[in-house]
C-alpha cells in the first residue's frame, strides 16, 4: 500500500480503565497500527499510559475465536452463523418455557460499548421479562452506584477531571492510581509540581507507586474506612466547619448521620487504635481536610471491593455533603471507574438492580414508563440475581442457561472454584468472546465469536461521565461480529420485535431518546438527572464525528455538563468489621488488585511483549518478618490458602505491606499459569446493599511450596506442560517465556528436556550437565537461529531472561554467543538490564541504578535526559524516585 493511499489517523479511545483516554490510531504501510493520544480528548489531552500505548501491539489475530462453535460428544467444531444462533435462541426459548423467564441469565461486562449494553439490557427486562442481567461491573463500582443512589437519589458523579486541577488537597482513597489510573496520577503529579503546597493523602493499607507523592501515606487497616471517615465527619462537626446554610438547604440526615459517627468514631486516638495507624497521622488529615475548602476524595477498589463498600462510599460523600464541597470547582467526592465502559453500562440498566436511563426495577412507574417506551410484551417486575447470588443459583440448578459476553468469571469471580463448579452443571453455556480458549470458554456449549477493539463502532462513558465514540478501523476479523448484533439476530430468532437496528447509531439514538422520554415535571413525568436529549436525531454522520461530551446533554446544555450542582442526604454509616475474620488456620489478610502493566486476565495486554518485562510472573508480597514466621523465602515458591481455595506463586518483600497481609495480582489465569487464579481463594462474601464482594479482605494462610528443581524455557513454540508441577507462561519478543519447578527429581535432564520441547534426535542441540550440582542447560538451534533454550537448576537463581530474551531477534548466533548460552552468562561485559521498569524504552532496573550510581543522577529530569526512561507515559516515575532515593540514601551510608 502507498503511503499516500493510507487511511488517515482514527479518533477513537482507550480499551483500558474508567479514565477514557482519547486515542489515535493511524494506519501503516506494513499493516501495523500506530498508537498515540488524542491531544483533543478533555480526559488525557494526548498522554497515555503503557498499556494504551501498546494498543497496537494487542492487534494480532493469535489465539482469536474467528467462527462460531458448538460442543458435540467429540468436543467443539465449527459451525454456521445461521445454526449457533438457532441453537441458542431454541435452548433459551425452550428453558423458558419450561421453567420461566428466570431460568436464564445474561452476564456481561464494561469492556461491552454502550449500545451493546442497551441492546442486551433489553432484551432480558423487556423482553425475556427477567431482571437476571448482571455484569462484571458488580465485582468493582457497584458499591459507588449504591452509594450515589443512597445519597444523590441516583448515580451521579457531580465532579469532573479538571477538579483535580483546581483542587487545594487530594485524597486518594484506597485507589493505587499510579498503576491503575496512570494518566490520571500524572495529572496529579503535574499539579503537585506546579503548586507543590497541594497536600496529596493517599489512604491505602499498602505503601503504593502513588504514594510517591503523596504528604501524607495513612495505612489504616483493611476495611476500617468507616471509622476513619466517620471520625473526620465528627471532627468537622466539633470543628464548626459544616457549611450550616448548604446543610439546611440541599441535605438530609446531618443528625442522624452524626450520631452515628460519634458512637464509636469521635476520639481521634479511638480512630487510630481501630484503623491501626499513628495518632498523629489521624489528626494530621483531619486538620488538613478541615482548612481546605477544595478537596477532592477520589476513590476506587480499596473502598468499592468490601461487604462494607457502600457505607465506605457514603462515609466519604457524608463529609463533602456536610461541608458543602460538592459540585463546585475543585471539590467534590470522586468514584474512579475500573473499566473502560462501566459507567455507560450503569446508563443502560446493565446492573441486575436497575432500568435503563437511571430508572428503578422496583419503582412501577418507572416500569411502566420504560415498557411503554420500548413497547415491549413485559417488563421485570423484580430485581434479578447479583454476580455471585447468580453463579450459586446456576450451581443449584435454579437458572438453566447462561450466557456470558465478554468477560470471564473462572478468573474474576470469587470463590472461583464454585463457578466451575456452576459452569460445569449448567444446561446451556453461551459465551460471546474474542479470545477461543479461556477458563471461561472451556465450559462454553456455544461460542461465538465477537468483535474487539479496534474493530467495534460504538460509545463509552468514563468516569466524568463524558461519552466517547470508540471507532473502528480494522476490518471484521473472520466471521466476528458486533455484540449488539449478536443479541439482536437471536432475539429475532425468539420471536421479538424492536431489534431491527441496522447500525449502532440507531442503539444510541434510542437510548438518548428513552433518557428524555417524559423526563421532567409534569404529569406522567419523572425528573432525571441523566439525559441526553441533546444527542437525539444525531443521524449517522453526526454520530460518526460526535465529540465527547458530559453528560447532562440536554436542548439548553447541548454542549454537556461539567460539574452536577447537587445536594443529598447523610447516610447513618455504622462500622462494622469484615464478615470474615482471621482465624489461627487463616491468620492472614488477603489483598487482591493490578499490577502496572497488565490488565485484567491477560488476554490482551497478554500479547504485548514490552508489558511482560515489568512483573513476569504472579507474586505473593508479603512483610519479611511474616515470612519468617511462615517459613517462606523471598524468591521460593509458596502456597497461599483459604477456606475457598489455593494458589501458588513466588514470594517477594515489596517493601509496602504491613505485618499481617499479603498482596496477590488477579491477572494470571489457567492459560498463563498452573495454579495462580487468585479468585479462587477469595471469600464469597459480600455487601448486603450493593452485592459487591470482599476483594480487599480473605482470611488466608501461607505455607512453602517445595520444589526439587526450577527452570524456565524461552521457545518460539507452545509447551504442552502436562506432568510439570508449577508453570508461569508470559510473551516475550519473539519468544513465550515459560518459568517451570518441579517436585520430584529429574533422572535423565536431557532426554525430559527433548520430549518438553519436542527436539528430534537428528536436531542442532547444544547441551552442557552438571549432575552434582543439579544444573542443566540446553539450547536448540535451527540454522543459526535459536529456536528454543532450557535452563534447570536445584535452585531459584537461574541466568537472567533478558540477556538471554534478546538473542531471539537475531538471526544467527556466534560462536560466542553459543558459549554464553551453555555457560549461563552473557559473553564480554554486557550488563543485565533486569527487570522492565520503563516499559515505553525498554529500560530495565540494572540499567537505570547504574547509570544513576555513575551519573550521580538526583533528579526523574537527570534520568529521563539519560536514558529517556519516564520521559513518555510517565507510569514509570513513582519507581524511578524510589530508586533515586534508594541510591540517596546508599550514598549517604557510604559517605558516613
């Protein structure tokens, strides 16, 4: 293709977190896409973080469902359109009519646009006539919904971004926003450098990348949020400093709320027994939060993910409301959304609780003013069942068919052991995906294959409620299809009418218009605060060019609403504990969350090799002295256990965690590990009000995993690893970089090294054994070119994999370089990079210590000009202070 014949750059937006990045995608010559920010989009202003900038490395078509399936007696095969849509339209229409509307269930998720979203919604409330549509959106910021619902009267984030700007003081509050907001932090920092007398408080159980810049780091115990909060509500009280005229004028419930709050919370010292932090830190937050009139506290998983998330959330909205800090300029509570789309979905009803439009299941004149719009033949009547509540009623036989779009709770979902169990009994498994094989698919009677990224036309909402259009620019791989459109032809299929959309602006239009159906005052009306009449009759090309825009669109704010102005009420926010406390069989805390790079189960960021450089494999991080205690070293292998389940991953010291907690990332799944689903051993428990589990909080022990070897294995093929007792699997470039142990001792290293990696006798096979010491290492070669490598050893200290990584762009290795291999070490004097910290340069922590020792580097400025490293994304800067600070004080100790 001639560059002049190219198509220009597509304006379209993240995949990844609530922060709805705006993105650039632009076309190459050689079929790649290049990926850059949109310096139009109000979110980001043109920065991305890594992992939006690796878009375009995600694209690849490897492991991609491109036809629809059907499991026989003989397993999957590939089927028709025509007759995978009929076998789940028949097994959906047949399963009701024998057991009711409330056999069957949908499950989606925020990766689902907006109009797939509205289309789905519809079918099962106004339809089907079941409420039993529930999304992966419950396991993040259903506790925020509720908590909006509680106090604004609906779900409503009155603040917008550019209040973090103009903000005086930031709290951020269980939310590691350096990792799992990045672009959002970097706006943070950058106001922190412009104005370093803002006071950021970061109120999180572990010392995060964000508390970096943080003032003030309080690292109360987990789930004891209520009680900081209310303490800071009692504070304020006896401090004078509650806006009396806001109060009497725009809330509700100041008194109720504040006798609740000073039952157990009024005493300072009280507070920090409880919350298991220093005095002085109480009282130093509460003096801040009390002098500064802006503030924003923003909050995410830390406070959502608890069976107490919804008081978390009111407990925090209860100090803005009293105080009037809410929908001005730079002040206001602040919900950061997980998912790239999980407000749009709220929008739509997508939550087993609620209508579309903002609307109430249990409200009958919301009922009937949504199924008079749709005109459809009925309406749920009742909510349906909540994320976990669904897969035990699947378990129990209750719901018969489920079809689950986009997501995949074998790795999500807590107590993942018993949605197997619910899968493997369940009638009928439908799943829509793009990926063939995950632990979800593997349970699938019917697979059909859907569109991703890049290749799907719709809408997301962000977490300011600002509404992008997400475009296509990549062709309809194999017979994918869009997910609306899916849903559409098997509702056909079943007989319904209102699924003739011929294109998404048609989903969207009608969803803007049921927003402002009868939305007002008048008779017959209910008042809404969402709604986009303003985005009504848009057309396709209006729809096609629509720039973002925040909702309230409506005829007399066209070009959206900012800031929401709005009152409430103070919500009674009794503490109480975790519904499940250590025990001497579980002494331990279980924490669950992202690391930096990575994004939900891998099957995306999976793919791009420069996000695998920076956490390789699953890790248990935990606190040096519980290490001792528990009879585990940093660098070995242990199992991690609950009353639900078991893990196994490596040990490390990050140095952030307090005694009597361990950290475990929830990205590794059945396809990049032997046993790492971390879901497995989370509590099942949740909150009563919004349904949300406790992620934050499983009662768990920690015990070593003993090994008779490890090894790894960098090949350019698949491993079948049947027989090896722990494996980690992670893409490198060029290369699947597998991390293997064993548990029985190996006879013949050789002969099992071949038939792991499928080596023929007649092969270029380069091999090097030492017996007495259990090392073993072997190389295979084809051409000059190598093709595979093995490296065993009794212990966990084996040669570095990036040296070793980077010999797979060559295309032929020297005699040198051969010698290196079977030695263990790179040739000559070149350095270890180690491990990736700079993922956008690839530059690794070796790398960056040395230059910062022999430059005498002080400044994130000094490195960047150095090595570029934190000079793109910025996502890499929290952990290039800390090595800066590490060398400061090595420096220090030396000169002393």
């Amino acid at each position: 293709m001639k560059l002049s014949t190219l198509p220009l750059a597509v304006r379209t937006t993240c995949a990844y977190c609530g922060v709805g990045c705006g993105v650039q995608a632009t076309p190459q010559a050689d079929g790649g896409i290049v990926v850059g920010g949109d310096a139009t989009h109000p979110a980001n202003l043109g920065k991305l973080c890594v992992k939006g900038s690796a878009l375009g490395e995600t694209l690849g078509l490897e492991g991609r469902l491109l036809h629809p399936q059907l499991r026989g007696e003989d397993g999957l095969r590939q089927a028709s359109w025509d007759e995978a849509l009929g076998r789940v339209a028949a097994g959906f229409s047949d399963i009701i009519a024998r057991h009711g509307p409330g056999s069957v269930a949908l499950y989606v998720s925020g990766q689902l646009l907006t109009e797939d979203y509205y289309v789905a919604n519809k079918l099962m409330k106004g339809y089907i006539g079941s409420a039993n549509i529930d999304t992966n959106s419950r396991l993040c910021m259903s506790s925020s919904v509720a908590g909006h619902k509680r106090a604004f009267g609906a779900d409503i984030v009155p603040g917008c971004y550019e209040d973090f700007d103009l903000a005086d003081m930031v709290v951020l509050a269980g939310s590691n926003a350096a990792w799992c907001h990045p672009v959002l932090f970097q706006r943070i920092a950058r106001l922190k450098e412009r104005r370093p007398e803002v006071m950021v408080v970061v109120i999180d159980p572990r010392r995060t990348a964000t508390c970096e810049i943080a003032d003030l780091h309080l690292p109360i115990a987990a789930g004891t949020d209520v009680w900081l909060f209310n303490g800071l509500l009692s504070h304020l009280a006896r401090e004078g400093v509650m806006d009396g005229a806001f109060v009497a004028a725009r809330t509700t419930g100041l008194a109720a709320a504040l006798a609740v709050a000073n039952v157990d919370c009024a005493d300072p010292l009280e507070v920090a027994r409880v919350c298991r932090i220093e005095p002085s830190k109480v009282r130093a937050f509460y003096r801040a939060f009390a002098a500064t009139p802006k503030v924003v506290t923003a909050y995410s998983q830390g406070v959502n993910q608890s069976s107490a998330g919804t008081d978390k959330v009111n407990s925090i909205i209860n100090c803005h409301l009293a105080t009037g800090r809410i929908g001005k300029p730079g002040m206001g509570p602040f919900s950061l959304t997980g998912q790239p789309n999980a407000m749009g979905g709220r929008e739509v009803g997508g939550l087993a609780n609620m209508l579309a439009a903002h609307m109430e299941l249990d409200n009958p004149e919301h009922a009937e003013l949504v199924q008079g719009f749709w005109k459809s033949p009925r309406i749920a009547a009742r909510a349906g069942l909540k994320a976990v509540d669904l897969f035990q009623a699947i378990e129990a036989g209750k719901v018969k068919a489920v079809w689950v779009i986009g997501t995949n709770p074998m790795v999500s979902m807590p107590d993942a052991n018993q949605v197997q169990r619910a899968l493997g009994k369940c009638e009928l498994v439908v799943v829509s995906d793009i990926m063939a094989s995950t632990d979800t698919t593997a349970f699938a009677h019917v697979l059909l294959p859907a569109l991703g990224w890049g290749e799907k036309d719709g809408t997301v909402t962000n977490s300011e409620r600002c509404i992008s259009r997400q475009r296509a620019f990549l062709p309809a791989p194999g017979e994918a299809r869009a997910d609306w459109k899916i849903l559409c032809q098997v509702a056909q299929r079943m007989g319904f009418g209102g699924f003739d959309f011929r294109a998404a602006h048609e989903i969207f239009d009608e969803h803007a218009r049921l927003s402002s159906w009868r939305n007002g005052t008048g008779a017959g009306c209910v008042k809404r605060v969402f709604n986009l009449e303003g985005l009504t009759g848009l057309g396709e090309r209006n729809y096609d060019t629509l720039d973002p825009v925040q909702w309230p669109v409506t005829q007399g704010a066209a070009l959206g609403t900012r800031r929401i102005e709005c009152g409430g009420r103070l919500v009674p926010t009794a503490p109480r504990a975790p519904v499940h406390a250590a025990s001497p069989d579980y002494p331990l805390s279980l924490n669950t969350g992202r690391v930096r790079d990575q994004w939900h189960t891998m099957t995306r960021t999976g793919k791009a090799p420069r996000l695998a450089g920076h956490v390789t494999e699953p890790f248990i991080d935990m606190h040096p002295h519980d290490a001792l205690l528990y009879g585990v070293r940093e660098g070995e292998l242990a199992r991690v256990s609950s009353a639900w389940g078991a893990m196994v991953a490596r040990v490390q010291h990050g140095g952030g965690i307090a005694r009597g907690a361990v950290f475990v990332p929830i990205h590794w799944n059945g396809q990049t590990a032997s046993d790492a689903r971390v879901g497995a051993l989370v509590s099942p428990a949740v909150d009563p009000v919004s349904g949300e589990p406790e992620f934050k909080h499983t009662p768990v022990t920690v015990e070593h995993f003993g090994v008779a070897w490890h090894g790894f294995v960098l090949t350019r093929r698949s491993l079948a690893l049947d027989g090896i007792a722990h494996w980690t699997r992670i893409q490198g470039s060029g290369f699947a970089r597998y991390e293997l142990a064993g548990r029985s001792a190996m006879a013949a290293r050789g002969a099992w090294a071949r038939a792991l990696l499928g080596v023929g006798e007649d092969e270029d096979w380069l091999e090097y054994e030492d017996r007495a010491g259990g090392v073993y290492r072997a190389v295979h070669l084809v051409g000059e070119r190598i093709e595979q490598c093995v490296f065993v050893s009794a212990r966990p200290d084996l040669p570095s994999r990036a040296w070793l990584g980077g010999l797979f762009d060559l295309e032929a290795i020297g005699r040198d370089q051969r010698a290196g291999l079977l030695a263990g070490r790179s040739p000559g004097k070149a350095i270890d990079a180690g491990p990736t910290v700079c993922a956008c340069f690839g530059v690794g922590r070796n790398t960056l210590c040395a230059a910062i020792r022999t430059g005498k580097l002080s400044e994130v400025a000094e490195v960047t000009a150095s090595l570029k490293a934190g000079g793109n994304c910025g996502s890499c800067v929290p952990e290039i202070r800390a090595l800066l600070a590490e060398a400061h004080v090595a420096g220090l100790m030396q000169d002393g």
